[in-house]
C-alpha cells in the first residue's frame, strides 16, 4: 500500500497547508488506498528519513520499492494512474501538467514571499521596506491568472485536473490577511473546487493539531 508522510503536529497557520495535503487529496481523486507515516517533532531530520527526503520535508511517497518526494512529483505519479487527475488526451493532460508546473513556478513562490514576509518578518524594518513591492508583484501574477481563468469553471474548461488541484493548494496558502482586490474571483473559485471536490476527511486530517 502506498504510505505517505505528515507532520503528527504543525502550528496552527500551517493546519490545513502542509503540502502532504497535495498527495493524500491526488490519492483520494484517484480512488487509490493509503495509509500516512505521521512524523514526530525532529523525525524529519533523523538519517532514515534524510535517506529518503534529502531536505527533511513533507511529504514523501512509499509504495514496494518506489520513494518520492516533491509534492508535484508525487502528483504526477498518482494521476498517471487516474484519468481524473491527467486526462487521457494527449494535448488535455499536457495542459494538465502545464497548470501543475504554473501554479508550483508561476505563482507559489511569489504568494510565499509574502506569506513570510507576515508570518515571521512583520516587524523587521527591512520586511516593512519590502511588503509593498512583493504584494505588488503577487497582484501582477494573480489579475494575469485570473484574466486567464476568465469564466471557465476550472483552469483548462469544464473539468477537474491536477493542475486545479495544485492551484488551489497553492492559494491556499496565501498569506494571513492578503486579500488583493482583483484576485476574489480565484478565491471564489479554489474554495468551490475545494469545497466540492477534496474529500473531506483529507482537510480535516490535515487540519487537525
């Protein structure tokens, strides 16, 4: 069975985000059973977990012989397996793959700029000097994303890929009390395809301290 791992316990902004979130729900939309390896405080730097994720993150993929970490990686691997995440069309499932690698390159890396900037830097001189510059460039990206969601249900039309999976977890994790004007449209559309499509019991496991 694939094991995957998690974090038995995060601080409370975190409940919800930590990127195990991405594989259990892949799993979940693929139909595909599983069981998680919940880490202890300190687990993730112990050697035998060092073997298997360099970087000591979550989370990490285990079936017989395969080990994979990345959180796109591993949602990759399970949607080859499911066409309700990687469509079986060839020009749809690349597209699929496309929306994964923008939302991991075009658009996680600037929402989490920011995200730190709040959550451990707010009082730092320099971090109040910055703050501005980096919500500009996150509205820039996030009006770009949303011009291009326009009024399709989801990123590539009428259904439901991995590329909406990995956006919205992406969206997620947007920093505490940033709310850019001209992005409500895409909060209002990650929350209705969290809301109807991520099963339940994986945020509330996910969630919980």
């Amino acid at each position: 069975m694939i094991t995957i791992s998690a974090f038995k316990w995060v601080p409370e902004f975190a409940q919800g985000q930590v990127r195990d979130l991405r594989a259990r729900w892949a799993l979940e939309e693929a139909g595909l059973p599983y069981k998680s390896r919940l880490l202890e405080l300190g687990d993730q730097d112990k050697p035998d977990y060092r073997a298997l994720q360099p970087f000591g993150q979550v989370p990490i993929l285990e079936e017989n012989d395969l080990v994979l970490f990345e959180s796109g990686a591993i949602v990759l691997h399970v949607g080859e397996r499911s066409a309700a995440l990687l469509p079986k069309d060839a020009s749809a499932r690349a597209r699929a793959m496309q929306w994964l690698v923008a939302a991991l390159n075009s658009i996680e890396p600037f929402v989490m700029n920011v995200a730190l900037i709040d959550l451990f830097y707010a009082n730092e001189e320099w971090a109040k000097l910055r703050r501005p510059g980096a919500v500009e460039f996150v509205q820039k990206r996030l009006s770009a994303l949303s011009k291009s969601l326009g009024d399709k249900p989801y990123l590539d039309g009428d259904r439901f890929t991995a590329g909406d999976l990995m956006m919205t977890t992406v969206l997620l994790a947007g920093a505490p009390g940033f709310e850019p004007g001209n992005v409500g449209r895409i909060r209002g559309a990650q929350r209705t395809i969290r809301r109807k499509l991520a099963p339940a019991r994986v945020i509330a496991t996910a969630a919980a301290p």
